[in-house]
C-alpha cells in the first residue's frame, strides 16, 4: 500500500476533503490535505500586510518559498503548519478561503508546493485532493477521481458548514464566493482546474459520503466498506 497514489480533484466545496480523509483510514494510507498547502501559504501572504487582490505575484512567490508549510497527522487528526504554528483552524475562515484561491493562480506558489505535494506522494503513497493533483502533481497514477456536483449543491454544503461555525455570510454571499472561486480555479494560466480525460468521473450530489467512498474503493480495486 505504500506505493498507493489517489489523486481526487474537483472544485470548492464539493467534498474532497472529507471524502479524502475517509478513504485514506479505509486504504490506510496518508491523507495529505494539498489544499491547505495553499491555505497556510494564503495566511502567510496576509500576515505580510498583502491586501486582495493581489498585484504584485513576485513578492507572493516570494514569500511562499520563505515559509515552512507542513502538513501531518492522521486522516482522523490532519494538521497543518505554517513556521512551526498548527494554524490547522486559521486557515478555515472564508477571507483565507480567498486568500488561498488567489495564491494558487501565482505559478511561482504552485510549483513551490506541487514540486512538495510530489515528493511525499511518492515518497510514502497516499490519497492527495486538490485541484492539479491529476495533472501536474502526480499525473502518472492510474487512480484519478473528479469530483462534480452543481455550484447550488456546494453552496448549500457550505453554508451550512459555516452556518454552524457561526458565520454571518448569507447563501447568496456563499454561492458568489462560489461561483467565484470555480472561475478563477478553471481560467487560470498555471495548471487549471480540469478534466483531462484521464479522470474517473463523480457526481457526489445525490450521493453520502459513504457512497462516494466505496464507489472510490471500486474503482481504485478495493473492495466497499461494509454498512457500520
């Protein structure tokens, strides 16, 4: 199982990282959260003072291959660390949610961390969610998910999630940032969010995240988890 490299990417808000962190305890594999990777970088690049939007890539590079971002623990119990700080609960609010997304479109960010996303996918195999994982980060496995559902289907799921965080973002406000985020992921010039026909496809609206899990485990030739 060590050589066992998942990539599953999709857009925002359409379960990644919790369909990620189960089927990396049901493979027992690594979980490594690539998109807090951005996340930590996007705290990083606002604790410098950087305002949104970004205007200047070279200082936001610039930083990235400044800090130390590390990403450990269990499936169960991921962390993440930026300088030696677990801002694993930082980096969960909406203004770092942008930060990370405009981070990612900076190609200097996005090869300083896939290039570290690589070498621990292949240096101990593991499930990697993102957005590039399939394309530039480790295109060579054969086991490639994309995750769909309907830009309404992921806004309700967030809201949600922040509805219980407490957040005082309206749906309208969600699905904006939403909408957003998809055009800004799939438009950009470094490694764009995409299907490049090499993808198992996956429409997780309908679906728990049970269901996804074990039609996950079928395709990548693991046998479903049993119901409890």
């Amino acid at each position: 199982m060590k050589d066992l490299v998942v990539a599953i990417d999709g857009p925002s808000g359409v379960g990644k990282s919790t369909v990620g962190k189960a089927l990396a305890a049901c493979l027992g594999v690594p979980y490594l959260d690539t998109g807090a990777m951005y996340r930590a970088v996007g705290l990083a690049v606002k604790r410098k003072g950087i305002a949104l939007p970004l205007e200047d890539p070279s200082a936001v590079a610039a930083i990235a291959s400044g800090v130390d971002v590390r990403v450990t623990g269990s499936a169960a119990d991921a962390r993440t660390w930026l300088n030696g700080e677990d801002v694993s609960k930082e980096i969960r609010t909406p203004e770092i949610t942008t930060y990370a997304s405009a981070v990612s479109a900076v190609p200097g960010v996005r090869r300083r961390l896939a290039g570290m996303q690589r070498s621990l996918a292949l240096g101990g195999g593991g499930v990697l969610e993102g957005r590039d994982i399939g394309t530039r980060v480790v295109p060579e496995t054969p086991h490639k998910i994309f995750l769909m559902a309907s830009a309404e289907v992921r806004a309700r799921r967030r809201f949600a999630e922040l509805q219980e965080k407490g957040s005082p973002q309206t749906f309208a406000q969600v699905l904006a940032d939403m909408e957003a985020r998809d055009r800004a992921d799939s438009t950009r010039a470094d490694s764009p969010l995409t299907d490049d026909g090499t993808y198992t496809r996956l429409d997780t609206s309908a679906l728990s995240i049970e269901e996804v899990v074990d039609r996950i485990l079928a395709a990548v030739g693991r046998p479903p988890q049993p119901p409890g």
